[in-house]
C-alpha cells in the first residue's frame, strides 16, 4: 500500500471548502492546532488518527462515497487499515474468525 500523506491533505482541503466554512473555523471545531492542521494538509504528517477523522467527518457532512475515500486515503497515508474497518472488527471481535476464514479460502484460491 503506497502511503501518500498529500492525497488526504488534498481531499481534505477541498471537503472544506465544500462546506463553506473557513479552514480556521474547521480546526478549531475539530480541536487541533492550526500547525498540526496545516502540517495535515500539506503532507508532512501522516493523516490524524481514528478519533480525530471522526470528528473531522462530523464537521465536513460528506456523503457515503466521500466518507469512504476520505477514510481510504487516511489509511493509506498512515499505512493502517480504514479506521470504520477497524472499529467493526473491534466492536465485534467473534467476525474475526469469519474474516480469516474468508482470507484463507481466499488465499487457497489464489494458488
């Protein structure tokens, strides 16, 4: 998986944008720095974690198709799984078996 920090900062620049709200009001919302904000949007730190993408989601309103690429592309840029993916696995840890037993059916598969 390719990690790239500006993707997110790009998309997430012009989610904000969409919302009409100034940047400053955004962070301040979300409840970070506006150095760590614009070190977010510039690419020089990985995108934030979970907690916060949640509350950035809150604040930006998108629709199903832009939640879902805005927590791809945090995930990729911090190298992780899409935090929504994590929580539903940690909300219900007895899938884990489901899953692996996917993944290996998967796997056989594939040889």
């Amino acid at each position: 998986m390719a990690t790239d920090k500006k993707a997110f900062g790009n998309f997430l620049r012009e989610m904000i944008s969409q919302t009409k709200i100034s940047q400053a009001a955004f962070y301040e919302a979300v409840g970070i720095t506006k150095p760590y904000f614009y070190d977010i949007l510039s690419g020089k730190v990985n995108p934030p974690p979970p907690d916060v993408q949640y509350k950035m989601l809150e604040k930006l309103k998108v629709d199903d198709k832009q939640r879902k690429k805005f927590l791809n592309l945090a995930a990729e840029g911090r190298s992780e799984i899409p935090a929504d993916i994590a929580k539903l696995i940690t909300d219900n840890p007895r899938q884990l078996e489901k899953i692996r037993t996917t993944l290996t059916a998967l796997l056989v598969k594939q040889r």
